[in-house]
C-alpha cells in the first residue's frame, strides 16, 4: 500500500508530504484546489509520461518520491520477477524531471530505465481515470488476473524459472558451438604448426649446447692435436714436466735429509707430481675422445637451421617457440573437452526443455479449466447487475510453430516464461451480440 507521497516543485506545489492510511483514503476539494496534480505526480512514479512543462516555473527540475509498504506475497513475487528485492517490505519510487523535460527514476535509491518502473507501477496501483492506465484493459495482464483467480501464480513462476533455466541453457551450448566453431575454423593451420614444432621437439636451452657440439667438431682435428701435445708436454716426451719435476722431488728428498722441516714442502710436491699425472692422462684420454664425424655436424647444422626457421617463424626466440607450442597444446586439449561439454550442454538443454514443456503444458490445462470457472462466474456477477443478457468469454489462444518448443497432440506450440497461451477477456453486455476484446469495447 501507498504510505507516503512527497512532491516537490512539481506543477504548482512547492513542497508537500502527503500520509496515506490504511483504508479508503479520499482527498477532496474544490476545482482547481490541485486534486489531478496529485495524480499527475503519483502517475510519474508509476512511469507515466512527463513534460517540461510538470517542473515549477521558480525551480529546475523537480521530484516525486512515493514510499509502499507491501505484504502480499503473490505482488511481492511479481516485483521479484521484474528484479526488485524488498527488504522490510519497503519500497521506494522516484522520479526527477529537470527543465529540459528529461527524467531520471530510481527504484529504492538504485536509477532504473523508465521502462522499468511503469513495469513496477503496474504491479502496484491501478489508476482509474478517463480511459487511462486501466490496467484490466491491458491483455497483456490478463494472463496474469486468470491465475491469480485460479491460485496459480506458484505454477506460473516455475514456468518461468524453467523457460529461464532453459533459455539459459541453449545460450550456454551456443557459447560452447561458437568456441568450436571458431577453433574450427583454424583448427588446420593450427594442427599443422603444432606438428611442425612436435617433429622437431625444440628443448629449453639446447641453442648453446649445440652450439659447442658444432664448434668442437668444426675443430676436432685442432682439439685432438692439441690434447696430445699437452699430453705429452706434461708427461709423455722426454723432459715432460712430469719428469722435470721428478728431478725436483730428488734434490729435495736430499735437502729433506739434511732439514726434515723440508717435510711439508716434500708431500707438496709429491702431491702435485701426482696431479699433473692426473691432468696429463685425462688431456690424452680427451684428445682420444674427439672424432671426427662430418655426418654428425651435418645433423646439427640441419638441427640448428630448423630451430633458426622456428624462430623465424614463431616469434625470434627458442622460448617464443615453445610458448606457442604450449598455446597449441592447449588449444588442443580445449577442442578435445569441447567435445564432451558440448554433449553434456546438449543434454542439460533437453532436460530443461522437457522441464519447461511439462510444466507449461500443466499450466495450459490449469488455464483452461479455470477459464471456464471464472467466466461462470462473472457472468452470475454480471447477472447480479442488472446485466442477465451478458456474455463473457476468456480467450486461450495459442500459436502453432514449426519451430515451437512445446509439443501437444503432434503439434509444435511457441511458448515462453509466461506459458504458451495469450489470455484475451471478450464480454457482450447486449443480447445479440457477440463478445468482443474487452479492451475494445470499454
């Protein structure tokens, strides 16, 4: 219910705070005391259409703010439909106009489009006046009137939460079509460069060392040759060092003889006879080890001039080149799971679908008997009247698609959250005549 109404410079009206109790409240007043400016205001904040003209010629823009305390549960699920969550029950609408006619609404301190808060006014006040905002003139709400006679708002709303459900399952699996498709679309080239880049199964690091393999075998016979020299300036020839320092370890083992403090300076020495013994066999075990195999430098150079095309290729650096395959690895990876995500979002949206469509079809028939029901009794109502001659007739029409999701007796029916069925009211007040749209004859 409307608890409270503040204006300000809207029409006439400086400022006013208006109460509202609970009951029929009544405003009364002579003509021109600013009875439909108050209406004009509270139709603002129900979405009604506004001018520059609603602004108070001393002010630049002006606002209305209407306060609603609501308990009922079925509107409060309507609002929830439309994404107004109530704390407290409480809601706020206003709307502000400036001098250029332009305005602005908000829905409990939150800016909302126009669109959006005639939506809301429509759940909450019914303004009566001279063939305006009549809500029970609106087809477009009749569906709604039929179900809140019949107790079948519940059933209604989970009509909706499964078109939702279902609805958001079809975009899901076309999201997960589009990513395939678009892989797709690429998937050869992609494959190819993955291949390219497999076949050679480039190694973090491995430019330097074949680097070296190659420039030890562009220099074997120089490495070979000069191991051996070595090998033979420290031991093999006559006056190695090795020898020459056997010399030195005799004259100091004589010295030694003379001056045991020599001792220390002795095993020294012993130790670095030992060590250039050491040094010399490992030089001519080196030197023994070097080939020379043109056919092995051959393999490099081609190994060397694939990963130089690769890097060319795929962004001038080895560890570009393997990003890139891990990018295609896990492109791969990601085509592959598309596969079975793509079966498992198939089958979520059947299962929705078929959801929806057994709820939708329960809600047609609900509709259908309740229709009968209601029209009964607006005609007893009607009767009641004075009116005995009236007719009244509650259209359930629905729309064959080839393309529809709702099945029924072989036929496909288009269908969405409020079911598959436009509810129209037909009414005859006259004898002899058929029932027409109510929204064309009142």
């Amino acid at each position: 219910m409307l608890t409270r109404l503040y204006i300000k410079d809207f029409a006439l009206i400086e400022e006013a705070v208006i109460e509202f109790g609970p009951g029929l409240n009544v405003i009364t007043g002579e003509t021109g005391a600013g009875k439909s400016i108050l209406i004009g205001a509270l139709n603002s904040i129900l979405g009604g259409p506004v001018n520059a003209d609603l602004v108070r010629k001393e002010a630049s823009s002006c606002a209305v703010e209407g306060f609603f305390e609501l308990d009922d549960q079925g509107q409060n699920a309507r609002l929830a439909d439309l994404g107004v969550v109530l704390e407290d029950g409480q809601l706020i609408l206003r709307r502000e106009i400036r001098g250029q006619g332009r305005s602005r609404a908000f829905v409990n301190g939150q800016g909302q489009p126009i669109k959006q808060l005639k939506q809301i006014g429509a759940t909450l006040v019914d303004l009566h006046g001279q063939h305006e905002h009549q809500s029970l003139l609106d087809p477009k709400l009749h569906a709604r009137f039929l179900d809140a006679f019949a107790g079948l708002d519940d059933q209604r709303r989970l009509v909706g939460q499964h078109w939702r459900a279902y609805r958001d399952s079809v975009a899901h699996l076309d999201r997960l079509r589009s990513e395939r498709d678009a892989l797709a679309a690429e998937d050869e080239l992609c494959a190819f460069q993955l291949e390219e880049i497999r076949r050679l199964a480039p190694q973090p690091g491995e430019e330097s060392e074949l680097e070296r393999e190659l420039q030890v075998l562009d220099n074997a016979e120089t490495l070979s040759q000069g191991g051996l020299q070595l090998y033979d300036s420290l031991y093999q020839r006559e006056g190695a060092v090795y020898e020459a320092l056997g010399q030195v370890r005799r004259q100091l083992d004589r010295l030694r003889e003379i001056d045991p403090a020599l001792g220390p300076q002795a095993a020294a020495l012993e130790e670095l006879i030992y060590e250039v013994e050491d040094l010399a066999g490992q030089l001519r075990d080196y030197a023994r080890s070097i080939e020379v195999r043109p056919g092995r430098a051959d393999e490099l150079r081609e190994r060397r001039d694939g990963l130089r095309a690769l890097k060319k290729k795929y962004g001038g650096t080895l560890d570009a080149v393997l990003e890139r395959a891990r990018e295609l690895a896990a492109r791969e990876d990601r085509a592959d799971r598309l596969r079975d995500e793509l079966a498992q979002a198939a089958e979520l949206r059947d299962q929705a679908l078929a959801e929806f469509a057994s709820c939708c079809l329960a809600l047609s028939a609900a509709r259908q008997q309740a229709s009968a029901t209601l029209s009964r009794a607006l005609v007893a109502a009607l009767g009641e009247l004075g009116m005995a001659k009236a007719q009244f007739y509650i259209e359930l029409a629905t729309a064959e698609d080839p393309e529809g999701i709702v099945q029924r007796d072989g036929r496909r029916y288009a269908a969405g959250e409020h079911g598959m069925e436009h509810v129209a009211f037909h009414i005859s007040a006259n004898a002899g005549q058929p029932p027409r749209p109510l929204a064309r004859i009142a």
